[in-house]
C-alpha cells in the first residue's frame, strides 16, 4: 500500500465494513488458523499446549439464522478467540440440526402449496424433498455464520443426521436397548393431532387461554373442569387422606351415582397428591388423557379408558357425541348434565395454560400409546449401580460442571429429580429411524439391518433430541473411543446455549456423555437469556417485529452488530435489540479507525510513559480477569470506554502538541487493538494489517499477557 505523510492510504478514508469483512473472513479461512491442527503445525500452539474446545449448538436446517443466534454465536467466537490468543489448542465445531419435527412439517407445507401431501408421494420421494430442502438451507446458514465472523473450522463441520452421527445414534440405541435401558411399552404420551406425532414435555408451549370452568354434581361431591368432554369414563374419585371434609369416605369405596351416560359405580381414592386447597378438595381422574391421572391409576392398578381419538375426536364411549371434535362436542356434553340436574356453575372467566405444540400449534391430547422410552430410574451395573438420573445429578452436585449464572443449577435439579421417562419415538418420516425390526414374533435391534426377508423397521423415527444428545462426542468421532479428537478435546470447555433449552439439551448431552463414556460432556454451561426488541417484546412473525441480522450486517458491518449483542448483557439475562447500539459501535469502529490514523501520523519516539502504560496494564489485567470469568459483557463495557473515553478523549488529546509521545500511544494502540479483538474481529484485524512490522494475523497474535499480568516485565 501507499503511504501518505506517514499513513496508509486506508486510513484516509472512513472505516467501510462492506468492503473490508468477506475479504478479511476469506483470508482467515484461507490461513487454515480456524484449525487448531494447523495452528499445532505453524507453531502458533503448541502440541502440549492445553485445549479449549466448543461445539457449536447446532442451528436448526429450517431456515436462516436470526439475531439470538448472532447472539449466541457473537459469544462463542469471543470465548474461541480469547483463547486462541492465549495459545490453546482452540477448536470451535460448526454443524446443524436436522430439526426432525420442524423440518418434516416445513416440507410438509411447501408440497401442500404445490397441491400435494406427503402420504402421496411416499417416505422415500418425501425424504428426498426433504433432503433438498435441508442442503439449500445449510448453505445459507453457513454463509450467515462467515458474514458474523465465526472462526469455526469447517474441517470438521457436521451435520445431525449425516452417516457418522447415524453410525453415533445406531450404536446408542444398541447399547441401551441391550442394558435395559429403552424399552417399548403402552404409557401416555404428549400426543400431538394436528401434528399427528408424539412430542416431548419440553417442546410443549403453554400459552394462557380464557376458558370456562365447570363445577358439576359427581354423587355427594362436587367436581371442576375445564373439559368436560374427557370425563365419559372417569369412575375414580380422589381426594386427600387428611381433608376432615371427607373423612368419612374410606379408600376404595364403591359409590352409585348418576354421571353423563347413566348409572356408574365410582371407587374412592385416598392419596396425598390431591391439594386440599384447590376447589372442593375432590377431583376425578381420567387417566388416559392426563399424565397425574395416568400416575395415580399407576399406583393404584385402576382401569384406564380412552375418551378421544389420535385425530381429537371423541369415540364411542360419548354415545352421541362420537365423532365429534373436542370444541364442537363440549357445550352439548355441559348441556346434557345440566339436562340431568348435574351443572352446578360455571365460571366465565377461568384462565387457564393449555398445552400447544411448539412447531405444529396443536392442542397437546395426552394418549396412551406403544412408544419407545428410555428408562431413566433403572439401575446401570457398569456406572456403579446408578440410574441415568443419577448420572445427570452428580456432575453439577459435585460441581464438575458449572452453570452459569448458578441460580439455574436449582432449576436444573428441580427438573432432573421430577424427570419422566424420555419418550423418543416420533411418528414421522425425517429423522434418524429405530434400529429395531420386526418378523412374525421376533424382534431384532442392532447397528447394522437383519439378513433375510421378512424382516420389517420400525415405522417410527428417534426424538431428535436423541441425536444432539450426542454432539460433543459423536462430532470428535466416537464411537471410536480412541478417535484423536476425542482424546484431544474431550469433555469440550464450554456450552452455551439459550437458558431455554437447558432441559431440551443440555440434560440431555450430560446424561449421554455420563452414560456412554463416562465423562462430562463439557467443563461450563454459560446460559445466554433471551433477545427481545426494543420494548421487551420477544421476536415473532405473528408480532411482525422480526429483524433479519444480515440487513444489519449490509448496513452497519459485523463488528457493530457483535457488540451490541455482548455488551450488556450477562449471562442469563434477557436482553433487548436496540438499532442506536448497532449504530453506536458503528461509530466505535470508526473512532478507532481515526485514531489509528493519528497515532501512525506522528513519530513513534520517547520511549514508554511509565504512568501510562502502567494505567493501560490495570486495566488490561482486570479486561483478563473478567475473560477468564465469562464477564463479556463487562470486558467489553470497559474496553469501549478505555479507548474512547481515556485514550482518545484524554491521552492523545492531552499529548497533542507535545513531543515524546509517539511510543507511548503506539504501545496502546497496538495492545488495545489485541483485546478488542475477539469482541471487533473485523476492525481490528484490519487496523492489524495496517500497523507496521506484523506479518501475522491478528486473530492468532498473543493474548497481552506480559502487559496484563505483570508490570515489572514492561
């Protein structure tokens, strides 16, 4: 480049994002630095060095990435950039999700608007749309992660549903199908009609609904519901052993009484479960549509009876009203009891949380059905006799992992010691498919498919959760349990995922790890909050508040976008999108693209200003400290108002006109350029290249530890 009274021709023009990151991203990918093997090779870590190492939470391949991944993944390069600085073999493993639900409905939808449904076309022409659709959308999700400056090393990019992690997924079911652990068996379900899938507690949506309340006649007693249409079989009375009101009732008592059909028998139950505070104290129980109910006629041996249908609609056992949809048939049923004289009140204003599919919007029906589980109570001989529950528990107990911030760990017991058995068949054609097949009266499971005809797979597919259980190991090429990877940067350093999916995910990963290899899946979960716009409203299509980051990206360039999202916000924390941020750190890069060009106009003489430097080291060694303890938000806080506030406001205005000054703020400029990096990789790298006697990239330059941690050696 040209120079011009001392200064590169660069510099005298403003900072222009657009025409400095992809060439910048480019030349980084081309180094091969994003892999930590060849930093080994190039002598930029060293082979004993220790690891840092972060497998990316996988974006679902439905769509494109949207700020809380920017977020997300703005966090992550920080964290792998530090280190990388630090001289860590530092690896940061991109992949995506196969999304199985979201993907499969997705599809689903595109073919409808083509006039077609999937059932038409069959699994294997279905699958192959489906395979179309997920390589078009993983293209644009991994130019997305490049656009935001994700130092990941694509080397090693995977995919939850490519061969290597079908072999992971294959050998999983394998092992615990052989130890007991996942069983087939009738037990109620989170089912899903409009979906037409089963689908887990944590992809349940709760969303709040005015409703009525009835309260009706039940023979002595009264009873409330805000669904009537389920109590055509309810012959169970329950209410709590210690409620006076009820004493004279025993447990197991046979009562006549008048219910929606006619005559009934009703039996009474006595158990502890019912809160005496909640209405009349006595409820009954439908234990096929309710997972409480199902619970206690579990307990108990008590019958169970299906009321609706897979579809939502009512069978025969409503007499009149079979066939008829769940909202269609529930006024006429409250009409026939108050008909018999049984409708007592009801309640107008009744909020109550109905349960929603996620991905669907469907209203979950609870149903008995022949699913695949696994067992997470059973006792595991080889993991001294613990239950996968157990395994989950120790680790954060005995503090192996840290979660951060800490008040989650409460939350994550909570949820472990309540945990159900995890459901992890789906009915649907996308996804990892069970290994298991069927013949006449056998049954085979195993990694590889049976030889000889007869043999037929399970229709069903796995929960993808299943799969990306497994990210942490089955991405360093386990099953091969001496695979270099493995050994290299297993358990991975950090997760950080949304705070909610800490149950989806995270419980997940650790209980796989815990169970497969008997390690900890990873040393810190750092839980990210949520991004929400301005007015603290969470980002959705129906809200038509959306903000596609890539348009920021065009406008105001990366590095302005990347700290906006870190600084802040802490972890566990919601947080909210707000454009003059964006804009602010806009004119930050710029601030620090002016000073640049100042500094280099003037003589670089007088030697170092010890007061000065010794200031700059301060705040260097607590910019480190906050690095090394997940404080991003403060780190990067701090570092904009050094080098604005301190350095530009009153350092350099201070030396203006004054000789000796010339090392001095090259030395801070140069060093500041270093811990900003990982927060404004673009900038900086930039500004890097400009500054003279540096042949290396900025992004693999040593961390300023001398000047961070010890003054004496400056």
């Amino acid at each position: 480049m040209e120079i011009s009274n001392g200064v590169d021709e660069r510099l005298l023009r403003p900072y222009d994002p657009k025409n400095t990151e992809d060439r910048i991203y480019k030349l980084w990918e081309d180094s091969g630095f994003f892999n930590p093997d060849i930093c080994v090779e190039k002598g930029i870590a060293k082979a004993d060095a220790p690891y840092f190492s972060i497998v990316l939470p996988p974006p679902n391949a439905t769509g494109v990435l949207h700020l809380g991944h920017v977020l997300e993944d703005s966090m992550q390069d920080t964290m792998i950039r530090y280190n990388r600085m630090l001289g860590k073999r530092t690896l940061w493993l991109p992949g995506t999700d196969h999304a199985a639900i979201a993907t499969d409905s997705k599809v689903s939808k595109i073919l409808e608007k083509e006039g077609l449904k999937k059932r038409d076309i069959g699994r294997e022409k279905f699958l192959e749309r489906v395979d179309e659709f997920v390589a078009d959308s993983r293209k644009t999700i991994v130019t997305q992660l490049r656009k935001i400056g994700a130092s990941l090393d694509w080397s090693r990019e995977a995919f939850t549903l490519d061969k290597a992690r079908n072999l992971a997924v294959r050998t999983t079911f394998k092992k615990m199908y052989d130890d007991g652990l996942i069983y087939r068996g009738h037990r109620i379900v989170n089912w899903d009609p409009k979906g037409q899938t089963v689908i887990s507690d944590d992809e349940i949506v709760y969303v709040e609904q005015k409703n009525k309340f009835y309260t009706f006649k039940y023979g002595p007693f009264e009873i409330a519901t805000a669904r009537p249409e389920t109590k055509f079989g309810d012959k169970y009375v329950v209410m709590h052993p210690d409620d006076k009101r009820y004493a004279k009732y025993t447990h197991g008592q046979k009562i006549q009484l008048e219910w929606i059909n006619g005559p009934i028998e009703a039996t009474v139950i006595k158990d502890d479960m019912i809160d005496m505070e909640f209405g009349t104290g006595v409820m009954t129980i439908t234990p096929w549509h309710s997972h409480e109910d199902f619970a206690l006629a579990e307990k108990y041996k008590l019958d169970k009876e299906q009321i609706i249908d897979k579809y939502g609609k009512l069978l025969p056992v409503a007499q009149e009203f079979a066939g008829m949809k769940i909202l269609d048939a529930r006024e006429k049923i409250v009409e026939k009891l108050k008909a018999k004289g049984l409708l007592v009140s009801i309640d107008e204003n009744y909020i109550n949380r109905v349960a929603t599919a996620e991905r669907s919007g469907g209203i979950i029906e609870p149903q008995i059905m022949l699913q695949w589980f696994v067992d997470v109570n059973k006792k595991i001989p080889d993991r001294d006799n613990k239950s996968l529950k157990e395994l989950m528990l120790e680790p954060v107990r005995n503090k192996d992992i840290k979660i951060l911030p800490d008040h989650f760990e409460k939350v994550y017991f909570n949820w472990i010691e309540n945990l159900r058995d995890w459901c992890i068949s789906r009915q649907i054609w996308y996804g990892h498919r069970i290994p298991v097949w069927y013949k006449e009266n056998e049954t085979y499971c195993g990694i590889e498919a049976p030889n000889g005809e007869g043999w037929t797979q399970d229709e069903d597919t796995l929960d993808t959760w299943f799969s990306s259980g497994l990210w942490t190991f089955s991405t360093l090429g386990w099953p091969d349990i001496s695979a270099k990877d493995l050994k290299n940067f297993h358990p991975t350093s950090v997760i950080n995922p949304g705070y909610e999916i800490l149950f989806f995910w995270v419980a997940r990963m650790i209980l796989m790890s815990q169970y497969l290899i008997g390690e900890i899946p990873f040393e810190t979960v750092y839980l990210h909050g949520m991004l929400r716009d301005a007015k603290g409203q969470k980002f959705s299509k129906s809200q038509g508040n959306g903000i596609d980051p890539i348009e920021i990206i065009n406008e105001y360039g990366a590095d302005a976008l990347r700290m906006s999202m870190i600084v802040g916000i802490g972890p566990g924390a919601d947080g909210k999108f707000d454009l003059g941020k964006v804009k602010a750190y806009k004119n930050f890069a710029n601030k620090i693209w002016n000073i640049t060009r100042y500094v280099l106009s003037i003589k670089r003489e007088g030697g170092l200003k010890k007061e000065l430097v010794d200031e700059w080291n301060t705040m260097a060694k607590d910019i480190t400290f906050d690095m090394d303890n997940f404080r991003f938000y403060l780190a990067a806080e701090k570092l904009y108002a050094y080098i604005w506030h301190r350095f530009a406001d009153e350092i350099i205005e201070e030396s203006k006109g004054k000789d000796g000054y010339g090392e001095t703020l090259y030395y801070i400029l140069e060093n500041s350029i270093k811990l900003l990096h990982p927060f404004m990789p673009f900038v900086t790298e930039e500004i890097w290249s400009i500054l003279p006697d540096h042949k290396n990239f900025l992004m693999v330059e040593k961390w300023p530890l001398k000047g961070a941690h010890d003054k004496s050696n400056v």
